[in-house]
C-alpha cells in the first residue's frame, strides 16, 4: 500500500530560484531581455506568484477525499 507524503514545494530548487530572483527578473526584462523577446506577457508573472503561494495556507486550499 502506498502512503501520500505531503509535497514541500519551498524546498524544490524550482521554487527557491523563483522565490529568489523572480523580482529581480521582472525589474531587468524592460532593459535586458525586452528588445530581443518583446514585452513580458502578464500571464507570465501572474503565474510564477501562483507558484510561489502554493501551499501557503493563507491563500486557501482544495480538500479531496
């Protein structure tokens, strides 16, 4: 039989460099990155803060039975 194991997403290498460098990122895209790709998408932002409230309870949560 399998057990769940609760997920930590804070701990995954993914959610600690956009936790770390995300703001940095959006703050530098107008000068370095958008001449080349052109503007940030606003979904792109709105889903890396989506990432980054996962599991925060605050925010709310889905219960599954």
């Amino acid at each position: 039989m399998h057990l769940y194991r609760a997920r930590n997403p804070r701990r995954s290498p993914l959610w600690q460099c956009a936790h770390r460098h995300f703001a940095e990122f959006v703050e530098t895209y107008p000068h370095d990155y958008q001449p080349r790709l052109g503007p940030l998408r606003p979904v792109i932002p709105q889903v890396v803060h989506k990432f980054l409230d996962c599991r925060n309870l605050d925010r709310g949560f889905a219960r599954v039975r």
